[in-house]
C-alpha cells in the first residue's frame, strides 16, 4: 500500500524513487497487498452469504495479476473472447470464468461455449439464436437491464433504459417463450448498473428486481449482481459503505433463497474496486513551460498513457515524491502528445523540477489496459509489488514492438516527366 513520510513515498514497502530509477519512467507500479485487503474486505463484508467474487479483469489483465486473484480464490469475469483466453492460460478453470460479451457475433459465444466456460447472454436476438444452436444442452445466464440509471459519470452507466447492455426488464415475457420453446436452461441471471455507485440503495433496488424476476427461472444457481463500489480518489472521499452493503444484501439474499427452496451464490464483479488504489504510475518532468496564464509541467508521458482524465474527467492525485518538502506553487501537469492532453489543471505540487518524478495514484484500473501506441510512442513497462519485493511483470515496448506486425510495401520512385 501507499506508504507517505516527510522524506519518502513508499508503494508496497518500497521507495517509489528507487523504483523508477530501476526501471525507468514513465511505470506503472501495483501494490498486491492492497488488492488482497480489497478482495479480503468484500469477502468479510459478506461472510454471512454465500458469495463468489469474480474479478471484473478488463480492470487490468496482467496475466500476473490473474494468477494473484486466482490464487486469492477468485473467479473471472471476462468481455472478450480475448480475455476468456488469458484467464485459462493464467489457470482458472473454465467453470470459474464468466464470459459476458455485448455486441459480439454468435460465433464468439459458441468459440467460449467450446471452451467451457460460463455464458452470458444480453439480447434476445443472440438468446433465439443461441436456443436455436444448443437448445437445453449448455446453461446460460441471462444479463438484465433494470432500468437503474447509475454511476459517477455517463459513460459508464449501463443500466439505464437508453443503454445498450442487458435485456430490458420490460421484455421478460418474451425472453420466458424463447426459453420455453428451446428447452433453454437458465442457471444464472446477471445486472450491472455501473461504477462509482455511493448508494447502497441503488444495490438493493437491482437486487430486488433480479430477485422478483428470478422466480420465473427454476433452475438458477447464482445471482450475478455486476459491482460499481466507489473508491476513493481524494483524501477523505466518500466510497461505497461495503459493510452496509454487505449486510443489508445478504438479509435480503438470504430470505430469498429460503422462499427459493434453494441455497444459490451471489455474484459480484468488482474491477476497479479490487485493482484501482493498487497502482501507481510514475513519470518524469521533461520540461518547464511559463506562459502568461499558467506554469506547465510536461512530462515523459501523456493521455496514451493515462487517458482517464481526458476521456473520463478523472480526477488522479498527483505527488512529487522528487521533492516532497518543496514549497507548494500551483502547476498545469500536461503530456507530451500532440493535442491537449492535461492529467491535472491548476493542482498544488511540491515545487517541480525539470527531471523530477511524479505520481498518480489510482491508476491500477482501465489506465495501462487504455494505454496505446498513439504518437507512435511506446507503451510503460509494468512492476507488481509482491511481499516486499518488486517484480517486472511487462517489459517496456520498444520500437521492435511497433513495428512488429506491420507489412512494408515496396514503391517505386517515379521519375518526373520532363514536358519539353
């Protein structure tokens, strides 16, 4: 975890300053232990229910990462038929894989299907096609929308009735017929509303419309309920009140399964719950710019690195662990990429120095896995801190890797016709 002094930021018990001087900057650097107390804090949160975690892993897939949640007992939930992959190579067993596609061709979800792992449906064009195919012979889970408009920003609210994800609630009906006529069988049903969520009320609402719904469905094993748990992001921020959650949940889930005449599981997905206050990212202060509104810090990265802040207005805070005693001046922090791509506006640092290192907290989650080769820059190396000690655990790109998979086509230089 963090670790701050008067002289010193730690991550996981080590200088972050020596860290960025062994492998270099910019780098992002996880903190294990502090995904370990996340996991042991929502497991403990609903210690009086049967309940399964399945990391959300488009958080961060570091096939490292994966290995560490396996290890911890979780199960996975994936988008992409990419990331079903990764997870067996990291070695989950196919039934602890929740493959939850949006969009996707039926021939992506019968690629999953062969490989064992559990599906998740979210249209009921795929759901026909799908019973159509496979009848009652492989379960699935059903991926409701409840129509609960939530989350700390539009972009990621996906429950709302103008989302594109989930059946809607509204056409359960329709959804009983086509299960009726295939034979389907129905083991799961699944929702996820969004993420930042500070309402515990929010939850317990799209629980009580999944649990409603679930009594048309006699074969269910697990109710799915997504995640969205806010975290912290500023000193003394407000986050999703876990324990309460927990409790309030499980009295509800509990007196469910009782009516049900059936034990199930209950699902949650967290993502950045798990991975987000777990990564730091380091980068170095290129250049002082002065113009006459503002002082810029650009640094050795930019929003191809981190583009949280430009694509989501995230709010990243930003330490000068070069300097941390300096006298506080208030400072643009911006990236090298050639448009605008400012990780924080107006923010009060230590005084910065060309060379100094700065860090971004909250970058564990949707930072490195949106990073891309835009610029034609390379992509960070990553570091997992693991009892203490540091691991590499992806090397730096280089320009090899840039050009590693494309095609140079051969030109003939034309001479220029000469008009007499």
């Amino acid at each position: 975890m963090l670790e701050f002094s008067q002289d010193e930021y730690r991550i996981g018990g080590i200088s972050a300053l020596t860290l960025s001087e062994k492998y270099g900057t910019p780098l992002y650097v996880y903190d294990a232990k502090k995904m370990e107390t996340q996991y042991k804090q929502l497991c403990k949160a609903f210690s009086k229910t049967k309940m399964k975690v399945h990391y959300a892993c488009k958080a961060l897939t570091n096939i490292s990462v994966l290995k560490f949640f396996k290890s911890l007992g979780a199960g996975l939930d994936t988008v992409s038929i990419e990331e079903v992959q990764l997870g067996l190579l990291a070695g989950f067993e196919p039934t602890d894989i929740l493959f939850t596609p949006n969009s996707v061709a039926l021939s992506e979800i019968n690629e999953a299907v062969n490989l064992g792992v559990q599906v998740n449906i979210d249209s009921i064009s795929v759901l026909e096609e799908f019973g159509h195919q496979w009848g009652g012979k492989v379960p699935v889970c059903v991926r409701i929308n409840p129509h609960l408009m939530a989350g700390g920003n539009a972009k990621i609210s996906v429950g709302h009735i103008d989302s594109k994800f989930g059946i809607s609630l509204y056409q359960m009906r329709h959804v009983l017929r086509i299960i009726d006529a295939y034979k389907m069988k129905i083991t799961g049903l699944h929702m996820h509303t969004g993420s930042d969520i500070l309402d515990v009320e929010v939850f317990l609402r799209g629980l009580d419309i999944l649990l409603e719904t679930a009594e048309d469905f006699p074969d269910l094993e697990y109710i799915d309920m997504g995640s969205g748990f806010k975290v912290a992001y500023k000193e003394n921020d407000i986050t999703t009140d876990i324990d309460k959650l927990g409790e309030e949940v499980s009295e509800r889930f509990n007196a469910f399964c009782k009516e049900y005449g059936k034990d199930l599981t209950l699902v949650f997905e967290p993502g950045k719950y798990l991975v987000s206050e777990s990564g730091t990212f380091l980068a170095s202060v290129s250049v002082l710019k002065t113009t006459p509104t503002a002082v810029f810090a650009g640094l050795n990265s930019g929003m191809n690195h981190l583009i949280r802040p430009m694509f989501y207005d995230a709010y990243h805070h930003i330490t000068n662990i070069s300097n941390p005693s300096g006298i506080s001046r208030v400072y643009n922090v911006v990236g090298y990429i050639c448009e605008t791509d400012t990780f924080g506006a107006n923010r009060k640092l230590s005084e910065v120095r060309e060379n100094d290192v700065l860090a971004f907290q909250n970058a564990g989650a949707y930072s490195f896995m949106m990073a891309s080769n835009y610029n034609s820059r390379f992509r960070p190396a990553e570091v997992l801190i693991y009892e203490e000690k540091d691991y590499l655990i992806r090397k730096r790109e280089t320009f090899e890797d840039i050009t590693r998979n494309q095609i140079e086509m051969d030109f003939v230089q034309k001479e220029e016709e000469i008009i007499s």
